[in-house]
C-alpha cells in the first residue's frame, strides 16, 4: 500500500481554503484532510506552500506530447474538444497506466459542415473522412457513432469564417439543435464552438448545455446574459487564445517566464512565443467575462491549446495566463482557481477531482506561496501528483 501525507501547507479545496495543514493520500485517494498526521507515513513538507486540486483545461485539442507538457504544469486532465478516434483511443488507455501524462476526455469527431470549419484549416493533414449530418433525421445517429468512438461528450461547429477572415458554409441551425436534443436523449452534453455572438445565441436558441468558446465580436448583450443563466448554460473562456488573436503579447510574456522556460522545451517556448494576430478583440472578452460572472452564469477555464503551429499557446503553461485573464476580467483568485477546479469537474461529470476532499482522487498540485492571494503563485510548482504517483523532475512517475 502506497501512503503519503503533505504536511504544513495550505490546503485549497476547490472552493475555498480549508481549516487543514494536511492531506494524507493512500493508494491514490485521499483518505483525510485535516491537522492529523497517520504513524509511519512518509511525510512531504509543505511548508510555505499552497496544495491545490489538479488543474483541468476545459478546451485543449491534445496528444501524447500535449498531455505529457500539461502534466509538468499541474494540468492533470485536459477536456479536448476535437480529436481523430483512432489516435485518442490508445492514447486514452495510454493514460490509465502511464502517470507521467495528464488524463483526458474527449467529443471524438466533432459536427461540422463538411465545406465549413475547421476543414478549411486541416488541408494536407491526411484526415479520415468526417462524419457529419446535414439533415435532421442524421443526428441521432451523428451522436450514436461519438458515443460508440468513447466520446464522453458532443462538440459542434457553429462557425462562419468571420474570425478567420473568410465566408464558410454554417451547419443549419436546424441540425444544431437535433444534435443537442439527440445527445440530451442519450444523457450526454452537447456544447457549441462560438467565436461570434450570432453564434453564441444559435447555442442558446438551440438549447446547448455550453459554448467552448467567449466571443469577443461585440460584448455579451443583457438579453444573451439573461437567456443563458435562465438555462443553465456555461461558458469556456479561452481567453489564451483571444489574447493571441489580439497581438495581445500574452504569449510571449509566458515564454519569457524562467518558470515557464524550464518546463517547455526549444518547439513549445517558440510556440508560446508568437502570436495567431487575427485582430479579436481582447477588451471585449474580458468585459463579457465580468458581466457574465456579475450575472451568475458559470465560467470554466479553457485555452484552446492545440499542437505545435497554433501559436501563443502551450500545453499546461497557457492555463495559468488562463487564470490570470480571468482575474483581469473580474474573477477573484479564489473564484479563477474554481473555474480550473471543481466547476468545470462538476460541470462534466467528473467528480471524482477537482477537489481536495476525503475520496476524491490524488490529483494534487503543491505550490510555493498563496494563490488564493497571489494568483501567479500557481506557476511555483514544487510538486505534482497524478492518482497518488508524483511527477518526477525528470518527468516520469514514480
């Protein structure tokens, strides 16, 4: 049996600093949280330090190698939100016995139409051919063929072009809601890509549980607010990605980080290092992101971290500017800590993390300082666990 307890710290539950110093962990569930220390259990110091619930990105598009980065930045699940079944399903299994990875949920095949987005992006990429519907009598089965490839939820495009600076052909608003009905029928979540607010409220008007993305064409009206707090939406910011979109220089101020430089290697920092430039609009997003959370609508941390060619982002590191803009835009640290926690583990199912409670899994992040007042305090990693196996420094679990 493998038990361990960190000792001396801060512990932040995934809502809130709890009335604890340590948490003891055995064979990779935590079995107490408290000021107790067990007889004859090794013992980490946390001394001056801050333990968090393993980070979750809410939109990545990952791989073994995506996976492996986030790791190394308390990233312990990525939520990807368009991958090819035939590469995420042995990387899935991969997982489950290889802890020196982040785990990850997937949409599978995401809809799409099949001359619209993102094809336009994916030439010469040697794609299987997509499945999609076009009419509604195909969504049942769009949704029937995600579930068979393991999806455990339902990504569609909403997507035409604008913020690309191109005209692409729209799935009809028709099919977008037979797809989210199909996929509620079936128990499972169906979310929209939304870069544009037109886009955003064919999400809504389509009863969809989330949009994966904030717009940031104009600022989110009152009447939108008001439609998707009635219904119980939320929305993934990524933020990360606007903020590469706008030139912002968030990128590079992440790679110039010595905390950040030392965990990617010369690929990733050159990544992190430019920008998409594609002219969104910063300012927007962050007011919707205040007005949104004023409001009560649920925000959940996301990037949009891709592969190496969509620049401004990295795996694991990007979350943590994620944290940053949220904070910008209006959260607390307390509450941009949640949004990377517990909200979006609750909000997909995945209850078994995001927190630090007896019987939750030992996902954990141990930090030097105190994020719940120092946001940027997340990038001091001291130690990483993934189910109880900790991070070693040269990246492999033990």
């Amino acid at each position: 049996m493998s038990r361990f307890a960190v000792t001396n710290t801060r512990v932040f539950t995934g809502t809130h600093l709890a009335d604890a110093s340590v948490v003891v962990v055995e064979d990779g569930t935590i079995t107490a949280v408290g000021h107790e220390v067990p007889a004859g259990v090794e013992e980490v110091d946390g001394e001056g330090g801050t333990l968090l619930p393993g980070l979750i990105d809410a939109h990545t598009h990952t791989d073994e190698d995506g996976l492996r980065t986030a790791l190394r930045f308390g990233v312990t699940t990525e939520l990807d939100m368009m991958s090819v079944p035939e590469v995420m399903d042995p990387l899935r299994k991969k997982v489950q016995t290889e802890f020196d990875l982040a785990d990850v949920r997937t949409a599978s095949w995401g809809l799409a139409h099949p001359d619209g987005h993102p094809h336009q992006l994916r030439r010469g990429l040697n794609d299987p051919v997509w499945p999609t519907a076009t009419v509604p009598g195909e969504a049942a089965d769009f949704v029937d063929g995600r579930l068979s490839e393991g999806a455990d939820y339902i990504k569609i495009m909403v997507e035409d072009g604008g913020a690309f600076g191109t005209s692409l052909p729209l799935v009809p608003p028709e099919v977008v809601a037979a797809v989210v009905e199909a996929a509620h029928k079936r128990g499972v979540m169906a979310l929209v890509h939304a870069l544009s607010a037109k886009a955003t409220r064919a999400a809504v008007e389509a009863g969809a549980d989330g949009v994966t993305h904030l717009h940031y064409d104009e600022v989110v009206s009152d009447d939108l607010i008001a439609r998707m707090r009635e219904q119980g939406m939320f929305v993934i910011t990524t933020l990360a990605v606007t903020a590469s979109g706008a030139s912002d220089g968030a990128g590079p101020r992440l790679a110039a980080d010595l905390r950040v430089a030392s965990r990617l290697d010369s690929a990733w920092r050159d990544n992190l290092g430019h920008e998409f430039g594609w002219n969104a609009s910063l300012s927007n997003a962050l007011r919707s992101v205040g007005l949104l959370h004023a409001a009560g609508v649920e925000i959940l941390a996301g990037t949009d971290a891709a592969h190496l060619g969509a620049p401004g982002l990295a795996h694991g590191a990007s979350l943590h500017d994620e944290l940053r803009l949220l904070e910008a835009g209006g959260l607390s640290p307390i509450e941009a800590l949640t949004a990377a926690t517990r909200r979006t583990a609750d909000r997909f199912g995945l209850t078994d993390r995001g927190r630090i409670e007896p019987g939750a899994t030992a996902d954990l992040v141990l930090v030097d300082g105190d994020p719940t007042s120092q946001l940027s305090a997340t990038l001091n990693t001291r130690a990483v666990w993934r189910r109880g196996h900790r991070l070693t420094a040269d990246t492999t679990a033990v």
